[in-house]
C-alpha cells in the first residue's frame, strides 16, 4: 500500500455501468512512496476528505477487497491515517 | 487508476481472436500521472473521441471490470473526465 | 498494453513443464511505452516476425488472454501492428 | 518479492472492515530493490520487529498468500531475513 | 518476463508456513530489462544455480504458474536460458 493526501475529485459522467456511484479522489502520492507517478485516482468507500492522509491499496486488492469484484478500478481508498511513526521520513 | 488524453488508435488485423471487434486508442498519460511511461494503448468500451481526457484502469481491473474476463486486455478506459477539482494540479 | 519491436529470441532448454513449445521473444518497447524497463520478454501466440510491431499485454492479462491460465507468463504478444494514428509521437 | 527495513507503522482507525486487526508496517525498500518508491506499507502477519530486513510480497500474493483473499492489501511482510548470500550488493 | 542472472540466495527461517521449503534466489536483472530495481527476490522451482542467466516471471504467473496459488510468492524463476539472438542489445 501507499500513503497519500487527498487533494480533489475527478468527475465522469460516461463511465462503466458498473462504476455509477463511485468517487474518484485525486491523490497526491508521497514523495518517498512515488514509483514514479505523482498522483493517481482512486475510488473512496471510507468517506475520506480533502487534505486528509490516506493509505491505497492498487491492483485486484482495490477491486476485491472494495467488494467490488467485476468493477473496473485498479486503486481504493482503504483507511484514513491517523499517526504514523518513522512516517516523517 | 490513472488519466490521460486520447491521441489515436492503432489498427491490428493479426491478432488474438477474444480481441476482435475491440479498439486499441492511444493514451497520453497526464505528465503527473506517468509511472515512467507516457503513452499506453488501451481498449475503448466507452466510446472516447480524441482529445477527451479519460480515466483508464490498469491489470485485471481493466479485463475483468470491461467484462471480458478471458482477454489479454492489461488497460482500459473506464470513463470520460468532466471536471477535476484539483487536477490542475 | 504497450507498443514493441520483436528482436530476437530466447532459447531456454530447462525451463517449467507448462511453458514447453512456447517461443520467448525479445521486446525492444517503443521509447514513450517504456515505464522503465527498454526491453521484456513475450510469448508469441501470433506468430510476430523480427522487426515486426507488436502489441504487448501483460499481468494477468498474458496467461489468461493467452489460454495458458496456469502458465508462469506475464507478458504476451496479442496482435501485430499494421498503422497507428497518434504514434509517431 | 523484494527486501526492506521496518522503519515503523502507521495506525488507521477508521479503514475497511476486513482489514481491523492488521498492522500497517513502514518499510524501508533497500536501495537496490527500489522500482522508484523508497517506502511502502504492507501488513504483517509474522511479527516483524523494527529494524528487522523482512522479504515483502506485493500483488495478488500479498493478499491471497496471506489467507486474506478478501482484504485489500497489496504487500505483506512474508519473511524475515537471517542472512544473504549477494545482499551486500 | 525479464531476464536476470543469480547472484546468491537469502534465508529466511521465520517465514510463512506456506514458503516451506522454497529457495530465495537474489536476482540481478539485466540492465535494459530493469524496470527501476537492479535486484529482486525470486523463488526457484528449476535448480538455477549462482551465475546462471534465468527467466524470471512476476506477479500472479510466479504463483499460478509454479503451482503454488496459495502461497505470497510473486516473482519467480521459470527457466534457465542456453542462448539468445538479440540479447546482446
């Protein structure tokens, strides 16, 4: 997983049937937990606000640990960070 | 999942059969979006014209999640960007 | 997916049961499909020549999409490129 | 599976359900087992001190290799290294 | 896949019950097919010894395809290369 802070949302009107009534947040990806991509797009089934510490989950785990196992989403929002030590790198 | 612009298509005509009737449009990556690569060919379920700014999603999302669970499909476009709150970035 | 040039090959005698009688072609990926990596390695189910373009899947993608879903492969050729609209960057 | 530090965990109280009981480790990639990202978070179920080197799985292994195949997670703490043969680079 | 050359082996005593019995094999990977990591850990099903030129595959193949479904296991050696035409790069 990976921790990043929410910045916005993306909206899409013409999507996948099976993506209606999902949030797409933009999230800033911490530097040291970058490979490569500053920010990606995940969907939020916690409930999370902007600017908020968030830790992601990408891959099948987004999709099946969401319950969402025919959905086509590759990153969720999986829990709100509350501290973290050796966080601060 | 990640998002990009569409700039084209290829065409195959050899390829595996569970592909035919699928477009394959070119993706420019958002530069803050890119993992390393800036472009990545992806099936169109949606419907996207070029120029339209996607959401793409990557891995077994984007076969399982577009239903077609058999194909060797690794990306997909999954919806077509309205707005963005905080994609400006 | 991403866009490749078939190099050569590889020739490997000791290799898994379930991989025997498949072909591993080198992969020159196209410079703005890279995400690190200049060059994989693919099974080719569609026959792919040297030089050839080629539309390389990979993940689950390969193994399944290839019909070889209890294959160690990650990564496939699934057709050959003909013209591209958008890809001469 | 790459090799890291645990350098701490972060604590999440408000997260997925199927993920309460997990602990969320801090690793420290080792510098040459990095694909970009210096740090990533994954759960552990063997009992990781920190400062230990542990072996992380990432992917659909972290998950299922875990007896978690429901859960959202995406690396685990598999091992922890007692010595290597080549690790000093 | 990629294609690496071993370059020695970790132990892990404390590890999952499911790993029993496996060799983690460090893995230098070739130059041009590094997708940012110079190393990775991959399990050996095949007999590769120190020095010999392996196939090494990820994710979801490393596991389903060394007959291991079950097990945290996402990179391994899936063949020993004789010879290459191309590779030289």
């Amino acid at each position: 997983m990976l921790i990043g802070k929410v910045k916005g949302s993306v909206v899409s009107t013409r999507k996948c049937e099976n993506l209606v009534g999902n949030k797409f947040m933009i999230i800033d990806v911490l530097e040291h937990m970058q490979t490569g991509a500053k920010q990606l797009i995940a969907i939020d089934k916690i409930g999370a606000g902007i600017g908020e510490y968030v830790l992601v989950a990408q891959g099948s785990a987004a999709r099946i640990g969401s319950g969402m196992p025919d959905a086509p989403v590759d990153a969720a929002i999986i829990g709100i960070i509350d501290d973290g030590t050796g966080l601060e790198q």
